[in-house]
C-alpha cells in the first residue's frame, strides 16, 4: 500500500527545497493551559510509517515517536503561548504568531515551511495543506512535538492545581473540568478569560461576592 505522508516533500523537493519545515500546533479549543507549536525538518531520507496524525495515535505511540523524532530531526523548535496571550491575541492569532516564531528558532533555515492549514507570511517559501497533519509527514511530526510537549506540561501542572485534573482532561472541555471550575472558580493566569465558559462562570463568581 503506498504511503502519501510523502506527496508533498516529495514533490518540494523535486522542485530543488532542500530543507522542509512542517508546521503544526495543539491546544487551540481547551479552557486552560498553553497553547503549543512545533516546527520539525526531517531529514530527506527519513521514512517512518508509523509517524501520522497525533491525534490518530495512542498515547505510547505518540510517546515513542516524540523520542525518534526529537532524535532523527535535522532541527526542531517548541514554542509555547500562554494562555494570557492567548486570549489577547485569540487562538487562530496566537496560533500564527507560535508558528512564526517557531520558524525563526530553527537553526537550521528551512527552505519551505509546510503548514497545517493556516496561511503564513514567512521569508520563505510556505504551503498551507489542509488536514496536513494526515497528508504530510513533516507536518504529522510537529503535530507529534507539540501534542506530547503540551499534554506532558498538562500531566505535570496538575501537581500544582489537583483539584482541576488537568491530568486527565488537559484542559479541554469536559464535564469533570466544568464541575471543578463551577468549585473552584478560573485560575488567574491559566485559564483562558476569553472561552465562553470560562467567561462565564468566572461573572457568575464575581457575582456571588
């Protein structure tokens, strides 16, 4: 069966890139916690078959690769935005802005950034692919990169704030969040003021004082 996580490196580099980021991000819908970018250049002779997706792989699996990607990449760059940031900019903003400065950590200079779905204006050459995190291995690794980098940051905060169980829901929208919200109020700095639900149990708080 062939594989088409390839078409698009293949096809750039025939064209003469020789170096191709792939561009993704994770964490734009939680109510709390970091949004997280990636951007990773493989080498040209890298093929993994395992590598999709992150959000088709288990847990171990996305684990396990985080390593070999980390390991094999010719350069990558992890760049985290808070959740203040976040809501001042707004997520497809906040989103734009990790991706631009996550190409600009790479010391690598790449010559085309592969992007998922969002359009970039770079000093470089760039392709937004939609669903490219299922079309582009370049943009299946970050896609990797920043979804373990930004559930392992989840796991640990939940240290500091258990009663929240940012462990489990890591910060997205589930029942237990709500409930543990409705308990215990927003966290000033960690949740996003901005999310609809958060916005409004946070003014059902300050009415209740």
């Amino acid at each position: 069966m062939k594989n088409n996580m390839y078409v698009f490196e293949t096809k750039y580099r025939l064209q003469g890139y020789k170096h191709i980021a792939g561009l993704d991000e994770a964490g734009r819908g939680p109510w709390a916690g970091p949004l997280v970018v990636a951007a990773v250049i493989l080498p040209a002779s890298y093929h993994n078959n395992e590598i999709n997706d992150s959000k088709k792989l288990s847990i171990k699996k996305r684990d396990a690769l985080f390593d070999i990607i980390k390991k094999v990449a010719i350069d990558y760059a992890i760049i985290f935005i808070e959740p203040t940031e976040v809501d001042k900019l707004n997520p497809k903003a906040a989103s734009i802005l990790g991706m631009k400065k996550a190409t600009t950590q790479l010391k690598v200079k790449p010559d085309i950034a592969l992007i998922d779905a969002e359009k970039l204006e770079l000093k470089i050459a760039t392709k937004s692919i939609i669903k490219g995190d299922q079309k582009s291995i370049s943009i299946a690794a970050a896609s990797i990169l920043a979804k373990v980098s930004r559930d392992r940051y989840m796991i640990n905060i939940d240290k500091k704030w258990p009663q929240y169980h940012f462990k489990k829901h890591k910060g997205y929208g589930t029942v237990e969040h709500l409930k543990a919200l409705r308990n215990y109020g927003p966290i000033m700095g960690f949740h996003r003021y901005s999310y609809r639900p958060v916005k409004k149990i946070l003014e059902d708080f300050k009415e209740k004082k």
